[in-house]
C-alpha cells in the first residue's frame, strides 16, 4: 500500500461514500457471519467455544481475502472500507428532517443510525444521539481503518472491519447473545483502545484549526473519557461534547429497558441546531487529521 493509494481512497470515500445500490464487502462480511454463526451454534451450541471459533471464521477470511487479491485491488478495499461519506450521509438525513419540522421522520432516521429506541425521541434527544453516533464512529468508521491500514495494510484493515462488524452483530449482553458474543465484544474493546484515544487526540486537534473550544475537548476526553460503561466510546464523544460546548450521555432506552450513562462535559447546554452544524465540521476536521497523519505514517513506513 503507498500513500498516492491511500490517498486516492480517502478521496474517493469523501467524494461519493457507499452508494446503497453498489455492493459492499461489509455486507458480504455480515452475510458470512451470519452463515457460520448458526452453523457453529447448530454443532457446538450457545457456549463461548461457538464465539471463539466465529470470531476467527470471520477475521481470518476477511483478512485472507484481501490478501489474496491482486494488489490493484488495494484502492477499492480501503476506499470501501472507510465510513467518512456515509456516515455524515445518514446524520445529515436526520438533521434534514429536522430542519423541516418532520419529527416522526427524524425519528425514523435516526433509527438507521443508533442502537437506541428512537419513538419517543424528542428533538434534542435526536440531536444528542446524532452527535454521539457521530463522535463514536470518527473512530469505528474512520480513525481506527485508517490506524489498521498505516500499520498492516489493507489485510490488517478488512481484520479490523471484521472485528467491527461482529461486535454489532454479535456483540450484546441479551440471554442469545452473551455467551456467543462474549469474546467478539471482548475483542472489539482491544482492536478500538489506541483509535478512540487517538481520535479524541485528533478532534482536538481540529477544535484547535476550526476555532472550536480545543482547551474544553482536551478536558472533557481527560475527565470524562473514562466513565462510560465502554472503555472506548466516551473518549471521542467527550472530546467532541467539549469542543462543541454540549452535554451528552444521559438517560437512553434500549428495547424497552432505561439506561443512564454518565454525563459527557456535565456543564455544557443541550445540543442544538448548532452544535450539530459545528458537530459536522468537526467530524470532517478530524477525519482528515486523521487521514494525514495515516499517509504520513504510510509514506514514513513505504
């Protein structure tokens, strides 16, 4: 992998994201996972061995795959496998709504986009889970490739989306799932530790450039990076909370169920049409911190 590849493939991901009607190797990744889960669950049951065995099925083929192809193919795997585009896409839909007066469509969208219940969203509520959407995946979706791709390569990267996309499918504390996904989430954790402290580090470096408040992003992450029940979500969430001057975290509902997480930058106001306008440049703002800093580490390795 060279930088100009590189390049050219965060380029292409800002230009045009993920067209729904073109195929994508995470929907072939998540339609193997699918396959092999319930093949192992039929022989080896719901014990942590079928977790263990899922796990390496779908990294392993995932990052065999991409070794395997002719090394042309580079531009399209990394290209593809970066969420800058299609992130911002699907957070700009529900801010559309917004800005429309269409609340139950603001509801239905941001359901695209979020684990949580959204039919009782209020309009803050929304905005608040767009901008922790946003925040988290900076790093699943953009920071943490990119970090996989400087270190190993495309291979490294398809791991690493493999890892990813286990974890959300997998992933979860109900009775199906907890012993299955004990060691996907596990493992998810360890590949997302150094990316999310890095993309905290990125977006305030971006505050700094966009004349954001980069001295309160670097607090809150310090703070508060570390109280939430994930040991890697807070520290980009607070990190864009503080740069952006906005509370979040709070009470959310999960299939019915009322989860409160601390507080994200306790003293800032609750999001409004602003924050999610600056939320939006921030994002970008970090992502291309990030996207320099990955080339320079690839031309610095080349």
């Amino acid at each position: 992998m060279t930088w100009e590849v590189a390049g050219a493939a965060i380029v292409l991901d800002l230009l045009i994201g993920d067209p729904h009607w073109a195929p994508h190797p995470v929907r072939a990744l998540g339609w193997w996972i699918t396959r092999v889960e319930q093949a192992t669950r039929r022989f080896l049951g719901a014990g942590r061995a079928t977790g263990v065995l899922l796990w390496w099925a779908a990294v392993g083929v995932a990052a065999a795959v991409v070794w395997l192809t002719p090394r042309w193919m580079d531009l399209y795997w990394a290209y593809s496998l970066l969420a800058v585009g299609s992130l911002d896409r699907e957070s700009q839909r529900v801010l559309g709504k917004l800005d429309q007066g269409d609340l139950p469509g603001a509801r239905e969208a941001v359901s695209r986009i979020v684990g949580r219940d959204t039919a009782e969203l209020s309009e803050q509520e929304i905005r608040r889970a767009v901008l922790e959407t946003v925040s988290e995946n900076a790093s699943d979706g953009i920071v943490a490739p990119l970090f996989f791709l400087a270190l190993g390569g495309t291979p490294a990267m398809a791991a690493y989306k493999a890892i990813n996309t286990l974890d959300s499918m997998v992933g979860y504390r109900s009775k199906h799932w907890r012993e299955v996904g004990w060691f996907s989430a596990q493992m998810d954790d360890v590949a997302n530790w150094i990316p999310a402290r890095l993309t905290a580090l990125f977006a305030v470096v971006a505050a700094a450039t966009l004349r954001l408040d980069w001295r309160e992003a670097w607090r809150a992450a310090r703070r508060d990076g570390g109280s939430q029940p994930s040991p890697n979500a807070g520290w980009p969430e607070a990190a864009f909370a503080g740069a952006l001057g906005v509370r979040l975290g709070g009470r959310s509902s999960y299939e019915g169920r009322v989860s409160v997480k601390p507080q994200l930058h306790p003293d800032g106001r609750e999001p409004d049409r602003s924050a999610t306008r600056e939320g939006r440049r921030l994002l970008y703002g970090t992502a291309l911190t990030a996207a320099a800093t990955a080339l320079a580490a690839i031309a610095w390795g080349a």
